[in-house]
C-alpha cells in the first residue's frame, strides 16, 4: 500500500507541475511524461480487470 501511495503522490506531482507552469522549457518533456504516466495506468489498470475477470470465472467453476 505504501508504493501504491508514493507512486500517486510522485504522480499527482508531475501532473501539478505539467498543468501549473505551461512556460517552463521542459514542459513539453513534462507533458509527453505525464501522458506516458496515464497511458501506462491505463494498461495497469486493463491488466487487472482482466485478472480479476479471469479469477472470477475459474471460481465460478468451483460453485455450480
């Protein structure tokens, strides 16, 4: 749980600093990391439902 909370923290960060200061001159490099960061929650996130999903079905074979 910890990881899970330092890793929403540095990413609540990044996205502050992304959206706060637009004429920083490594904000596009900000940006393009942040869009990485979404991207790679997105799969994350895909891959666990289809985990979820997958454990779901094989124990609904053990119940009828």
């Amino acid at each position: 749980m910890a990881m899970f909370r330092l890793f929403v923290s540095e990413f609540q960060q990044l996205q502050q600093v992304a959206h706060d200061r637009p004429r920083r001159a490594d904000a596009a490099r900000l940006q393009r990391k942040l869009w990485r960061t979404e991207i790679g929650l997105a799969a994350v996130a895909l891959g666990a439902v289809a985990m979820f999903l997958d454990a779901a079905k094989g124990l609904s074979a053990f119940t009828g």
